[in-house]
C-alpha cells in the first residue's frame, strides 16, 4: 500500500565562531577540565557573539540544509524552529528564520520543547507533509543557551553551548513498510509534574524577564535514562523496527554517561552511536540535528541507514523518531 512519507533531503548545521573551553572555564568557576570531561565528556562548547541571535544561528544551518538537498527557497511550503531561546517573545523566530532566508510563501513557526525540540518539530513536519497539506519542510533546531545560564553556577554552565542544526524533508510516497526512505515513526511524551527539576526561573507572565536556567542534575539523569530507552523501543516498535535493525542512533547531546547507559539500556553498542557531546556540549533541541549533520557530512550516515534519533527536555518532554535516511 502506498504511503506519504517525508524523505530528509539534506542536513546543516552551524556553530558560533568563539569556543569556550573547560580550561577557560576553570578561571571563572571552581571547576577543572578532567572534572567536567569526567562527569559529562565535554571539552568545549561555542558561544554567540555579541550581536548574534538565534534566527542568525538557524538562517546559516538552514542555507546549509537547503544547499545539500537542491531545493530552491521558493519549494519550500514550512519552517519550524525548535528553541527554548527566542529572539523575541514574539513573534516566532521561525518567521526571522524566513524573512533572512528571503521565503515569501507559505508559513512559519516555532515549537518549544526544550531539548526534546527537533523530535517534536519534526513530528509536526512530518504530518503536514504525510496529510498532503504540504509538500517541503525545513526543520531546525537553534538555540542560544548561553544567555539564559547562570555562570557562577558550575553545575550547570559547564553543560551547555550554542548552535544550530536543520535538516530539509519533502514528500514522497512509500510502501508503507520499515524499509522506506523518510520518518518512518514518531513518539512524543510529557509530564509536568517535573517542572522543578529543569526550568527557567523567569518568564514574561511570572517575572518579567528572561530568567536563568536551574536543573538537579541527579533526578534529571535518572529520568532521562529510563524514559529514553522506553521511546526508543517505541519509536522503533511504530517503525515495524528492532534495535537490530538501526544502523545509528543520533542522540541528544547532553551528557557522555547519559548517552552510554540509555544506548546500553536500548542494546545498540556505542559504535553506533553519533557523538558529538565533547565538541559542543548540550545545545538543547540543536543538539540532535548537530550530531545528525556532522554523521552525514562525514560519511558514516548514509542513504538508507536506519536512525533512532532520542532526546529529553525540560518539562519534561521527551520523544523519538524512527528515520530512514
């Protein structure tokens, strides 16, 4: 039975030109390099300038992911941004996002889920093209964590970064069975019950401001471990799919111990897995779009490999995608 699936075309990314490294770190904040590379695996993470928003960091991912896949600005019918960091309260910097890239057409918006972000965005993508209400979707995921951190916090500003990561998906009809190129499935999840253990202490409805990021990273890893392999499993149970069948799994970014115990828990050896933690460090919904380019751009992943992509948020949010690239 034919069946509408949104085929990724192509993959970009884009990270700020200033690194920030643990060793610059361990000057401001009692923190060492073997400390954090221990405990999370980072070794440096990427900082916007000054002057430099997220609608800049996705505009330059996004011309990337459009070049790879050939499609000219005038096919593209929908742009979702993930982000947790705004240019603006409003409006969306999806609609930035478009503007720069100088799109006419269509329509534009974000979606916030935290680090869960891209999988969220990209079910959202996926529908509107699998209803046949559209037929190009650019997908990003951006942020710029860096100005909502609290940097004499050294729990949590050792463990984040900025950047952008899109990917370019279009509609293509397909068998219907597991070995069809595009999403093949996605599993989304929340509970807000956990709000106080990942939040912002700000908002423009509570506080007036931005606010800064706070997280008991303890009850995070122990959340994030068991709910990560749970919607892996389901994900690719929706797909028609085993573990045996992936060929990589592209997780969210967020910490080395967290990726190795779910990757373990799911029964995909890390070999497998696309890594990307030490170079950027925790960039929220940018993160699984980051990893995903640099696999592609590399040659690991290739056409017809079979990704799980996993994340978890603040919220929490959590969720996974079955893709065939």
């Amino acid at each position: 039975m034919s069946i509408r699936r949104a085929v990724a075309l192509g993959s970009g990314s884009y990270l700020p030109e200033r690194i920030l490294t643990n060793a610059e770190l361990s000057r401001t904040v009692d923190t060492t390099d073997e400390w954090i590379q221990t405990r999370t695996g980072i070794r440096q993470r990427h900082i916007a300038a000054d002057g430099e928003f997220t609608s800049d960091l996705a505009t330059a991912a996004a011309r990337q992911a459009l070049e790879m896949a050939g499609l000219d600005i005038g096919a593209l019918d929908l742009i979702v941004v993930a982000t947790a960091t705004p240019d603006q309260t409003f409006p969306s910097t999806a609609t930035r996002v478009q503007h720069n890239l100088g799109m006419t057409q269509g329509f534009a918006f974000d979606v916030q889920a935290v680090c869960s972000g891209f999988v969220y965005a990209l079910s959202v993508a996926a529908q509107y093209i699998e209803t046949g209400k559209i037929t190009n979707a650019l997908v990003i995921g951006a942020e710029t964590f860096s100005r909502i951190l609290d940097w004499t916090d050294r729990t949590t500003c050792v463990l984040f970064g900025d950047g952008a990561g899109a990917v370019v998906l279009q509609g293509r009809d397909g068998e219907g069975t597991k070995d069809d190129r595009g999403i093949l499935s996605t599993e989304l999840r929340s509970d807000g019950a956990h709000n106080a253990l990942l939040y912002v202490d700000g908002g423009p409805s509570s506080t007036g401001t931005a606010g800064l990021l706070r997280m008991r990273g303890k009850e995070v890893f122990r959340h994030a471990v068991s709910n990560l392999a749970a919607i892996g499993d389901e994900a690719l149970k929706s797909a028609g799919a085993t573990s045996d069948d992936v060929d990589w799994v592209v997780p969210h970014q967020a910490n080395h111990r967290i990726i190795e115990a779910t990757a373990r828990k799911v029964g995909i050896p890390m070999e497998q897995v696309i890594l990307t933690v030490s170079e950027h460090g925790n960039t929220s919904a940018a993160s699984i779009p980051l990893a995903l380019d640099q696999g592609v751009r590399d040659g690991r992943i290739t056409p017809g490999n079979l990704l799980l992509l996993e994340a978890m948020g603040g919220g929490f949010t959590w969720g996974a995608a079955a893709l065939r690239w």
